[in-house]
C-alpha cells in the first residue's frame, strides 16, 4: 500500500475514534439514573452544577420550593434536560453563537 495511503487510513481511524468516544459521552448522558433518588428540586440543581463544570462559568439556581412530592422519573428527567438545555442556549447567546 503506498504511503499517502496508510497516512490516509490513519486520520480515518482517529476521527473514528474521537467519534465512537463522542457518541459514548452522549448515550451515557441520556439515561440518568442518578437522578432516581433525587427529588426533582436537586435534580435540576444538579444540571446547573453540572453546566458550570463544563463551561467554567458559575451558575446560580434557586430552586426555591420545588413540590417535594415523589414525581415519575420520566418527569424529573424533562426538567433536568429542560434545564440543561435552557443553560446551554443561554451560555450560547452570551456568547454570541
């Protein structure tokens, strides 16, 4: 095989690997089976947290008095990515993205 060849495959199975470690990221972030036994007042505190680690920018998040009730799941999980994804569209505009 000629060289550029082997040159070539070689940035193909980098970028298939940065790939395949991207989509790993992102499925294990799509169940969240650590928010279970929260309530869903630190459920969403727990986005914000997780929002400031990633973007090195402090996030305040008053979650004032949530109903502490027992809620589904399912439903806590919508706030959470809710509230994940209404931070990263505000972190976007300040940046002007």
């Amino acid at each position: 095989m000629p060289p550029a060849h082997v040159e070539d495959i070689e940035i193909i199975r980098q970028a298939l690997g940065k790939t395949l470690d991207e989509m790993r990221n992102v499925s294990s972030e799509l169940i969240l089976f650590e928010i279970d036994n929260l309530s869903l007042a630190d459920s969403v505190r727990m986005a914000a947290r997780r929002h400031a680690r990633k973007t090195g920018r402090p996030v305040r998040c008053d979650a004032g008095d949530v109903a502490a009730a027992d809620v589904h799941g399912q439903l806590k999980t919508c706030f959470y990515r809710f509230t994940q994804e209404g931070l990263d569209r505000a972190s976007h505009y300040r940046d002007g993205l």
